[in-house]
C-alpha cells in the first residue's frame, strides 16, 4: 500500500523504486513492486532488485502474515514491466550522486540495501539528507518482545544506517500500530473505480480476513502507508529526538532499538577477565534484564 500512495501522490517524486527481502523473499518483492507500479500506471519509475540475503543472517519472512506473495495471497498478473539492469545500489548510488543532498530514502523494508550502500561507499552518507524509516520501536517488538521485524530480519545493516550520521526519522511500531485498518476503510476502496483502488482493497480484503483468523493482531496496522504519509503530511506525526542503539548481539534481542532520551548512552557492563572466578550461578526462573548495546546514532522517533 506504501507503493501505491507513493506513487499516486502528486506530493512526492519517487526516483526509484528497490526491491529487497523481508516480509517474503525477493524473487516475490521484485514482481510484487512491477505489478504494483504497473497498475499505479507509473511504468516510468526505475525498479532495481536488492539483496535476496540479509548481511550475515539467514533470511526470516513474514508469509504467515503477508500471504505466500506477499500481496495477502492475492494473485494478479505477472507484470509486463521489467527490472533495470542496476543493482539496488548501484541505482540508489548513481541517483544520490546525481542529486546530491536532494534525495530522502524512504526505507519501508530491512535495511540491508541501505547497508550496503553505505558499507561500500560511506562518503555518500554526507549526500544524502535524510533516511525515513519504517522499523524500530522504544516499546517492544512485533516479531519477538524486543525487536520489530524490519530491523530484526537484518540488525546489522540497521546498525550501519544507525550509525551513519545521516539524520535519520523512525516511524516505529509506538506509532504505527495505532493507525488500523477496518472494514469501513476497505469498502471504500473496493468501491473506488480505478485500478490503484481495486487492487489495494482486493489485498487488504485478504489481509483484514487473515486478522480476523487470529494470525497476528498487528497485521491490520498501516505500517508503512504511515511512513509515506509523514512525508506528504509533515504535521501528520509529532517527533522527539533520542540516541538510538541497534542490539545486534543479543540472542534474544536483536534488533531491538533502544532509545535514549538524554546522555549518558550506557552499554554493558564489560565482562570479567578470563582468569577471574566465574560469577555464582542464577536460578533460570529469575529474570536477567541487560543489552550489548552497540553504535549510537541520533534519530527521531515517532510518538
């Protein structure tokens, strides 16, 4: 739906289009965003493919909640439009170096195409004036009770845009799971008589009835379509700054985004040297809050 409202938006420009893994794998994202661009009638808008991986992690889905393509298990036409020849990064490198400081990168998706870009060229972070952000939460995750699953599919590449010192904007789960899909929403989109329309309530007919199977609660939240509109609206979404840490070791919380609102930033506890006695065991019904917290990197996040 973010693709749609993007694309449909006399507010906003979109250079370009990358495709990545997340919610299903990236031989389905790739087509999912020429069929959609197809029928938004935008067949102008470059679409490159990104990372079919993560950066050092297997790849985890969301099919049970986004249907086996991804589109809520809606089936459309396989789209006539093809990808360019570019990588992801090689697109997203050539259109910022072209418009250096004119370019925000709306990341609605794990961050392992941004990842890459920076980790092979960090002097184009300074080109780049902004990144908008759909992940993160400073109250709990979604896919595990720390981590929200764009940046739990790929921490590491969060952690490398995390600490880029691009000014970053978090639209995360504290804010999007208050925006929610109902029945009313969708009867005026199947109403509507206009391709972008009848696509978009065929997919989120499906999705609201996944919902209503008990699959996941969140699966109505507009995630991403909020993202966007923060950029057409500005004034949609009221923000506050906090230093924001990526846990990329914790065997539980990765990807977990931990927000400071003010100084000191505290990691962990260094451990005790090799030849010091080892601390006395804990019962394993007691629980054992702490994080290896890892770069910092100012950023706004929604409330």
């Amino acid at each position: 739906m973010a693709i749609f409202l993007a694309l449909r938006s006399p507010e906003l420009k979109v250079e370009a289009i990358t495709a990545v893994s997340g919610n299903v794998p990236l031989e389905l994202t790739l087509p999912n965003a020429l069929r959609l661009a197809e029928i938004a009638g935008r067949t102008d808008v470059p679409i490159a493919a990104g990372a079919s991986l993560p950066l050092v992690r297997r790849l985890i889905t969301a099919k049970y909640v986004h249907g086996n393509n991804g589109l809520g298990g809606v089936d459309f036409p396989a789209p006539h439009l093809q990808p360019v020849t570019e990588t992801a990064t090689q697109l997203l490198s050539r259109i910022v170096r072209a418009n250096p400081g004119e370019v925000t990168i709306v990341a609605i998706g794990p961050l392992t195409n941004i990842g890459t870009l920076l980790r092979s060229d960090p002097e184009i972070a300074r080109l780049i004036p902004q990144i908008v952000i759909m992940g993160g939460s400073l109250s709990g995750g979604n896919i595990t009770p720390a981590a929200e699953f764009n940046l739990y599919v790929d921490p590491e590449a969060a952690r490398i845009v995390f600490d880029s010192g691009i000014p970053l904007t978090m639209v995360g789960l504290d804010v999007t799971e208050k925006v929610l899909l109902r029945e009313d929403h969708i009867v005026i989109l199947e109403r509507a008589q206009n391709p972008v329309s009848q696509a978009a309530g065929k997919i989120m007919r499906a999705t609201l009835n996944r919902a209503h199977q008990g699959i996941d609660r969140t699966v109505i939240a507009m995630h991403d379509p909020l993202t966007v509109a923060s950029l057409i609206d500005p004034q949609l979404l009221k923000f506050q700054d906090y230093y924001v840490e990526v846990e990329t070791e914790g065997e539980f919380t990765a990807g977990m985004t931990v927000g400071y609102a003010h100084a000191p930033v505290r990691p962990s506890a260094p451990m005790m040297a090799a030849t010091a006695p080892p601390p006395t065991p804990i019962p394993h019904s007691i629980p054992m809050p702490g994080l290896q917290l890892e770069s910092s990197q100012t950023a706004s996040s929604s409330c």
